[in-house]
C-alpha cells in the first residue's frame, strides 16, 4: 500500500496516496462561523476553495501548532476535496501488506477511519481512509451543502 505519511500530535499517519491531490505550505484562511471546531475555514488552493479541517483537532480535540513545517495535504473524499493541517507531511512510503493488521481497530467504533496499522521495524503508522473521516465528522454534510453552493454561485 502507497501512502503519504504525515504527522499530527507525536504520531504518524498515512494516508492512501491515490486520496492525495497536494501537499501545500498552510496559506491564510478564511473563517466560517458556527461550524465544528475542527473546520478552521476555506483556503485557496490551485485556484478552488477548499474547507480546512485540522487533523489533530479531529483526534485529539488540540489545535495544531502553526509555524513552519505546518502542512496542508489536500485529499478527496466522496464529498467533496479537503484540506487536512498537520504538522509535517514527511515521505511517501510503500507499507508492506504482511506488516499490516486491523485486530486492534475493530473493537474502537470511534475511529472508523482507521482502516489498519503498520507495524514497522522502528515506528507504527495507523492507515487513515480520507472517504470514512469525512462520512463520519459531524457536520461534512453541511460544509459540503455549502461547498457545492459556492462552486454554483462562480
């Protein structure tokens, strides 16, 4: 499996590199009130809107840090293109299937969006599927209502 591994908290994630449009540097962001914590506004990106979402804000309930390595990757989902913050998005790496294993995620309904983890020699890296966190984060349903509004209104 090809991901691209990126990092939030003291942790490393990958996400499936075909869900991968960009890796950008975090440009300004536009608020937008009275949505879900996690949803840090719109930022341009390669010419369209796209909603920000902060990733450790997602997991950890923390906002991430914003500095230098601050990283925005850009993914698409059945919904609609977002963009994830994190702290670092460091190397495309090919997981070896024999090394992968779900028995530990199932039992955790809270994070269906962990679709395996990578049990590597020096690190363990958990599989984020970008299509079951937007599914599942409470209130995609209205950022997408309001992304399609926009796209129809330009």
């Amino acid at each position: 499996m090809q991901t691209v591994i990126v990092r939030t908290g003291n942790e490393e994630y990958a996400l499936p590199v075909e869900s991968v449009i960009s890796i950008e540097k975090l440009e300004y962001v536009t608020p937008i009130p009275h949505l879900p914590s996690y949803l840090l506004g719109l930022m341009k990106s390669r010419g369209e809107l796209v909603p920000i979402l902060d990733l450790s804000q997602i997991l950890y309930h923390q906002a991430t840090p914003r500095d230098i390595e601050t990283h925005v990757v850009v993914v698409k989902t059945n919904q609609l293109e977002v963009g994830l913050l994190v702290l670092d998005a460091r190397e495309i790496l090919e997981l070896p299937e024999d090394r992968l294993t779900s028995t530990a995620l199932k039992a955790y309904s809270k994070t269906p969006y962990f679709v395996t983890v990578a049990n590597l020699d020096d690190r363990i890296v958990t599989v984020i599927d970008p299509n079951s966190m937007a599914d599942s984060l409470h209130g995609m349903d209205e950022i997408s209502s309001y992304m399609k509004e926009q796209h129809q209104s330009n």
